[in-house]
C-alpha cells in the first residue's frame, strides 16, 4: 500500500437540522457531524445549532478509492444537498487531517 492515501472523507452539507444520512456505507462509517467545528453527532445534540451547513466525516479502516466516494455521494444525495467534499488522508501510518472538537 502507498505511504500516502485517502481513508476517508469530509462531506460538507446543507440541512435543516442535523442531517439524516447513511451511518454505514460499505467499508465507510460515519464518525461524527459537526456544525461551525462542534461535534452534534453521536451525542447530546448541543444548544444553538444556528447554521443549515455541516460537516460530515465519514471513516475507513483502508485505501479510499474514488468510485466509493462517489456511491457515498449518490446515497447522501437522496436526503440533503452536498457542497463540498474534503479527502482526508493517512501518511507513513499517521492521520494527515484534524480531530472535530467534542
């Protein structure tokens, strides 16, 4: 395996709310949801959620390859709008992308 490669993704999003979306999605989990850089979920949903964009990551234990993150925005699209999409990537073992504040 390249020491450089992509094990997941941030997907940026608009909803009314926290967005309903796929948890799991073959070998992809959905780690966490955050809005302005807090973590709203899994977990107690925050006080003053004041935006309708939020940042969604989703996890793979491997190489992420780009035709799964193309199904990931396929199924995401049934439910919200998507915006943006971030690669978040691992190099010589170690996460190359930050950790969502709790």
């Amino acid at each position: 395996m390249p020491n450089f490669f992509a094990v997941g993704v941030d997907v940026f999003v608009i909803s009314k709310g926290i967005p309903k979306i796929p948890e799991a999605l073959g070998a992809l989990k959905l780690e966490m949801i955050s809005e302005r850089g807090m973590k709203v979920w899994p977990g107690p949903i925050p006080d003053g959620i004041i935006t309708d964009w939020f940042r969604c990551r989703y996890v793979g234990a491997d190489a992420l390859g780009d035709e799964e993150i193309a199904i990931l925005l396929k199924e995401i699209s049934k439910t919200v709008k998507w915006e943006k999409v971030q690669k978040l990537f691992r190099e010589n073992g170690r996460d190359t992308f930050s950790k969502a504040y709790e």
